[in-house]
C-alpha cells in the first residue's frame, strides 16, 4: 500500500474500526476530507471486503451551492460504482424550536440523519471525515469554553458505529494526497467565514501556534488522545459510582441519593453528576457552574432548598435524596363548592373538610393555616378553590393592609415550583384564605359573627 493509505489503515487497524464485509456509509461533503476518505475506502476495499455507500446532507442553508455539490457527489460516486444518496435537513426550524444556534441544530440532525439512514440501508459503520486538525482545533475550541477532560478528550476515534478512519492524518496529508490523485473537490465557503468560533481558530489561532510550534496538530492531537484514555479510566470508576447513587428516573428527572454523594471525590462526583445529566434529553444544557452549584446544594443545603437552572432546570434537595428535573412544576385544579362539605385535593393528596358551625360550639380556633375559621355570614357560595392567578392580591390577617399574592408568596419563601399547587379559596371574586398559610383579615371571626365556617386541611399519608 502507499504511504498515506497504510497510515489510514493502520489507524483503523488500531481502533477495530472495521470489520470484514462491513457495509460502510460515508458521509459525503464534496470536500476535500470527505472526498479522500471515500476514496481511500474504496481503495481499502478489497482488503476488508467492503460494501460502500454515500450521502449527502442538505442543511437547507446554501440553496445556491446545494444542487452543484450534490451534482459532484454523485458522478464522483458513479465513477466509483458506489450508491449515492441525498437527504434534506431543515436546520434553521429546529434550531428555532429547540432555542439552540445553527451549528449545534446541524449537528444533531446531520448525525440522526445519519444513523436513519445508516438503518434503512443496513450499514454497519458510519464513515466520517474528520482529521487530526479538526481533533486539535476541537480540544482549542473546548479549552476556550471551558471544558472539563471529558470535552477535552476531543473527537472520539470510534464511538458507536460512527468511525473516523482519517482522525490521525492532517490536513496537508489529505491535500497532498488529492493532488497526486489529481482528484477534484469542492469547498463550502461557509468554512471560511470567520464569524463562527471553529474557523477563527482554524484560520488565526492555529496558524499562529504553528509559527511557534510547527508539530502543533500532532502534539495537541496527542494529547487529546491521552485525555481521552484516562478519561476513559476515570469514567470506570463514574460507573461504580452511580450504581450506588441512582434512587430512580424518568424521561425527565433523575432522582439521587445525597448521602453516598457527600462523601464522594469531587472529580468523581463532578463526572458522576454529568453522566446522569447527560443521559436524560429534557436535562441537557448544564454546564459546569450548574454542576458546581448542585455540588454546594448537597453538600450545604437544607431539605427542601432548591436552585434553578437553564431551561426550566430545577435541582430539589429532599431529606435523603437529590432530584434534577425538568418536568414542569404541577398546577391545582379549580373545584367549585356549592355548600360545606368534604371535597379531596388530588394534586396535593390532601381533603379540605369545610363544615359550618355556631360561635359557640368552636373550642379551638385553630393556627389560621391548617385550622381556619371564617365569618360564614362574610361569604357566600360557591366556594372556588384555586391556583393563584395574576393580579391576585390579600389583606394577609394580622398584617393590616392589601399585600399582592406574589410578594406574600415570596415573604413566606415558598418556592417557585411550589406555588401553583397551593389551594387559595375564593368568594365572589376575592381570597378568602390560603390555605396552610393564611387567612384574609376581611373574613375574620369579630365580635358580630354568629356563625362561622370550619376549613380543616388534612394531608393523606
């Protein structure tokens, strides 16, 4: 084999990148890496016994370069005798519906598409051209946002059945290469404009770093390389760990045992604490603050404190347990009451009994939160037992003056996800007490009441 093609192949030699008579799907660019990685495939052919296909993805964000790059693709892939594919992605409508920028909304449909495809056409492997310099400029563009080893371990040789056979060559290699081929390519011009992050690094930074080191691709890449396997280390010792920290989980929420946590490594817990982020879809957007943050709620939070998070992100500290969830907060139902009687809460598993009694048969008037009595003759039915709605405001008992419902909430330090789950009882129109909290001053017991209506809260166990 020729000197570029035995590196390629030791590469994937050394990562089991290929099985014999694997059907390989290459995604197919028309630039130069994609186009060399197909081509050295294809001379790789024989050797594993390899079925080859190609695709194309449309991003939808070129119209103008689209049909000539896919015109390309497809007599660079007919000359080959390869099966050539197109398929359009709609980029900018999903990077608007999950609030994400273009590049991260490409990315995550470019390799969805790929693994649909890569099952509708029963590939075994997915081929991608990405190179030593795309590894190096990758561990800069992390180190820049802030990223722990896990991000700084780079581009993984090998994950899943995606493989990246070219990881190990550079740019120039691949140029060279192309050129005594006398093979033709396209370049997107979007890799030039240097408003996005990846390209200021490509055409200013590592320049300038290979002015001062010109091995710069190969050192970096190394050391991503030895990141990435005591990463790989580290992560063992993660999974140890979260087999005793997982409580439960759902789609959106992941429930963790505090104690274990407290006495944890902090490098594991960190790790620990983003595998299990990580791993549920609706959690994703924590960065490493937030981790930090979570770290400080279970080590110095109270039962019952909280912290927000991005994306309506909460992490609840319990007495025993710690729960990071998305789930949106519950809201009360409305229920309307006609006449005293026992009605059931079930969003909060509690039963109001509300009886009406004469002045003289109270013996106990109660804490005005859980045990509340009002003036009967001051109300009239229905009843409306509530959520809190805009503009709601009280004239908290014992307090003297009108008080908006949001600033007593916010007095009593209840929390965010909490208030819309706190029963606020209605008489035409006006709050007549909320319940386990307060009672409103104008429908009080006074000198004049003669009879009064009994609301008791009582919590099912």
């Amino acid at each position: 084999m020729r000197p570029f093609i035995n590196k390629v192949f030791d590469t994937i030699e050394k990562y089991n990148m290929l099985s014999f008579s694997d059907h390989v799907l290459v995604g197919l660019s028309g630039g130069p890496d994609s186009v060399c990685l197909l081509l050295t495939l294809n001379q790789l052919k024989s050797k594993y016994n390899l079925k080859i296909s190609a695709v194309y993805i449309d991003h939808g964000l070129r119209p103008k370069d689209v049909p000539k790059e896919i015109e390309f693709c497809k007599k660079l892939c007919d000359d080959l005798n390869i099966t050539f594919y197109s398929h359009s992605i709609n980029v900018k409508e999903f990077a608007i519906k999950e609030r994400i920028n273009l590049q991260e909304a490409a990315r995550i449909l470019r390799y969805a598409t790929f693994d649909q495809i890569s099952i509708n056409i029963k590939a075994d492997k997915i081929a991608l051209g990405h190179n030593s310099d795309d590894q190096a400029e990758t561990l800069i563009m992390r180190l820049l946002r802030g990223a722990g080893p896990s991000g700084l371990s780079g581009i993984p040789p090998v994950r899943k059945k995606i493989i990246r056979p070219l990881i190990e060559v550079e740019r120039t290699e691949i140029e060279e290469f192309l050129k005594k081929n006398k093979v033709d390519f396209v370049l997107d011009s979007s890799n030039e404009n240097t408003k996005y992050m990846r390209n200021k690094i490509r055409h200013i930074l590592m320049p300038a770093i290979k002015k001062i080191s010109p091995q710069a691709t190969k050192i970096i890449s190394k050391t991503a390389d030895i990141i990435r396997e005591e990463n790989d280390y580290i992560n063992v010792s993660v999974t140890k760990a979260l087999m005793r920290l997982m409580s439960r989980k759902t789609d959106q929420k992941v429930e963790l045992f505090c104690n274990p946590m407290e006495v944890l490594n902090i490098v594991i817990l960190r790790r620990a604490l983003r595998v299990a982020i990580d791993s549920f879809k609706d959690l994703k957007g924590i960065e490493f603050d937030h981790i930090e943050e979570i770290i400080r709620l279970i080590k110095k939070g109270k039962p019952g404190d909280r912290i927000y998070l991005p994306k309506g992100i909460r992490a609840i500290k319990g007495y025993s347990t710690i729960i990071i969830t998305s789930e949106p907060p519950q809201k009360l139902s409305t229920y309307q009451i006609d006449m005293p009687k026992e009605i059931a809460i079930k969003e909060i598993s509690m039963t109001l009994d509300i009886k009406e009694l004469s002045i003289g048969e109270i013996q106990d008037y109660g804490n005005g939160k859980n045990l509340i009595y009002i003036d009967a003759e001051k109300i009239k039915f229905p009843l409306i037992i509530r959520p809190r709605k805009e503009g709601d405001y009280l004239y908290p008992f014992g307090f003297g003056k009108k008080k908006k419902l949001q600033d007593f909430f916010v007095d009593e330090k209840i929390p965010r996800d909490e208030r819309d789950l706190i029963p606020i009882i209605e008489s035409e129109g006006n709050i007549v007490c909320i319940v386990g909290y307060r009672l409103d001053d104008r429908f009080k017991i006074d000198h004049n009441t003669k009879r009064c209506l009994q609301i008791k809260a009582i919590a099912k166990m």
